[in-house]
C-alpha cells in the first residue's frame, strides 16, 4: 500500500464520511443549491433554473473526493406546484456513488411576501466500488448496487430571508447487503438566511446550514457574501466539524441569464499539509422572466 493511499485512508478515517456512512456531498456554495437537500426548494426561484456543480476535494491527493451536479427545477404552469430532477456523482478513491432523484413541491401562500412550500423527493441510489488490483489485500471487492430511497422537506420564505428543514434521505439503506460497510443513514438538513441593505447598491447576506447524519459529526457552515450593485457576490465561509476549513467564494451575473461563481476551501486539519485546498465552480442558467409592468424583481435564494 503506497504512500498515497495512507494518506487517503488517514483523511477518509478523519472525515468518517464514506466508510460508515454514505453521505450527500458538502458543498460550500449550498446556498445556490439548496434543491440537492431539500425537495421543497423546486419551483421557488419561479423561473426555470438550471444548475451545474463541480468540486475538487482535497486537490493534489490522489483519489481525492470529486463531486458533479447536475439539476434542473421549475414552476408548473399552476404556479404553487414545483418540479425538479436532481443527479449526484461522488467519487472518492475507488468509491463511486451516484444519486438520480425527483423533487416535487406544493407551495402555500401565507401572506402577500411569504411562501410556505412542502415538498417530497424520490428516486435511486448507486453505490460501486472497484478494485484496479486484485493483489491488494486492502480493497479486494468489486460491487455495484442501486437502492431506493426518499425524502422530504418544509422551505419558508420570502424575497429577503428564508428558513428550511429537510431529510433527503429517510430510509437508512444497506447498498451491498453486508458485504462491507456502506450504509446510507438517514439525514437531517436546517439551512436559513438573509438579505440586509447596507447601502443603495450593497446587500449583505449571512446563511448557515446544519447537517445531522446518524454515525457522522454534526456540521455546520456559516457563509456571509456581499453583493454589489445586483451583480458581484463576495464572501467567506467556515464550517465547523473534524474537518474544519475556511473559504473564500465569488459569484458573478455574467449576463442576464446566467451566473458563475468560485469557491475556494483551505482546510485546518491534519490534511492540511497534504492538500492545495478545494476548489469549486457554479454555473446557474435561469430563463429570464418578465412580469406584466415590469422586470421580474430579483430573487436572492
């Protein structure tokens, strides 16, 4: 076994997020890709919205965690039901999950500003794992599941603030039967946030999500961005859980409808020294929307 794979086994040991318990990837611009965790967010930006995800674990470690996104969701024509389709790839070392899931969503008015939405998600979980060298007594198996699983999920807000609870996975699944430890467990998602004026043409948002997995630490990110003049967002980031680490990020509305954004994550733990950091990038497609008197006002989650 090589210098490199003690090293991956000593960050998936610190991590404990693979091994024991599958979980959904982390991400550090959450807030621009809330329908991942929770199926009530579809349909709320009331625009069809398209967004794409990578994020490099880790990078400069081989067999690095290495995460795509793919989602899509929007409004029906009856504007308070939403629909989503979700896909997850998660690669870490030999490990390969994938996640292909739908999202539904009934939204209730509360009042004139504030939307309370209900939604369900379902779908197929995929769990492979390969082993390029049958000599290896360390990784001697080659399996390859799908499982299905569900989820649900309550989203509260208005255009300035919101709040969310959700588990995109409720039932605690066995992907390989006992062969070896790959248990998707249920998890449980809190996420909320905030716009304030500081000035005509600078906003400050904090969010923060919390994430609960059986046979996993509690984490916790706390984000604060500025946005400047409706098109530039600056921020930083911390979460907090054995794998602390900060981060910078940077979100730009390239033209009308579409918007890219760059994360940044430097660790503060034991991978620190083994480790570039982690780098991700967001591309976010919104078909443009007018409204009878006007531009559609802008949504900031």
């Amino acid at each position: 076994m090589n210098v490199y794979k003690r090293i991956l086994v000593l960050a998936i040991t610190m991590c404990a997020t693979s091994v024991s318990a599958q979980q959904l990837p982390q991400f550090t611009q959450y807030m621009y890709n809330t329908i991942s965790v929770n199926p009530a967010y579809a349909g709320s930006r009331e625009t069809l919205n398209i967004t794409l995800l990578h994020r490099n674990q880790w990078a400069g470690l081989e067999g690095n965690p290495r995460t795509n996104t793919f989602s899509i969701h929007s409004p029906l024509r009856n504007e308070r039901i939403g629909l989503g389709l979700s896909y997850i790839n998660d690669r870490l070392g030999f490990e390969s999950t994938n996640y292909v899931y739908g999202d539904f969503s009934y939204t209730v008015p509360l009042t004139q500003e504030v939307k309370m939405s209900f939604g369900l998600k379902a779908g197929f979980t995929n769990y492979n794992l390969e082993n390029p060298d049958s000599n290896d007594p360390f990784f001697n198996a080659n399996f390859n599941s799908w499982k299905p699983n569900f989820g649900a999920g309550i989203f509260m807000g208005s255009n300035l603030w919101y709040i969310g609870v959700s588990s995109p996975r409720i039932a605690n699944t066995d992907l390989n039967q006992g062969e070896f430890k790959a248990l998707e467990r249920n998890s449980y998602y809190a996420i909320g946030g905030v716009v304030m004026d500081l000035s005509y043409n600078l906003k400050f948002k904090p969010t923060v999500i919390a994430k609960i997995t059986n046979g996993a630490p509690v984490t916790y990110d706390l984000t604060a961005n500025f946005l400047f003049n409706e098109k530039l967002w600056l921020g930083a980031s911390y979460r907090f859980n054995d794998a602390s680490n900060f981060g910078g990020m940077v979100d730009y509305q390239v033209t009308r409808d579409f918007r890219l954004g760059y994360a940044y994550d430097l660790p503060t733990s034991r991978v620190k020294p083994y480790t570039g950091g982690t780098h991700e990038i967001i591309l976010i497609y919104e078909m443009f929307k007018r409204k009878v008197g006007g531009i559609k006002s802008p949504r900031y989650f």
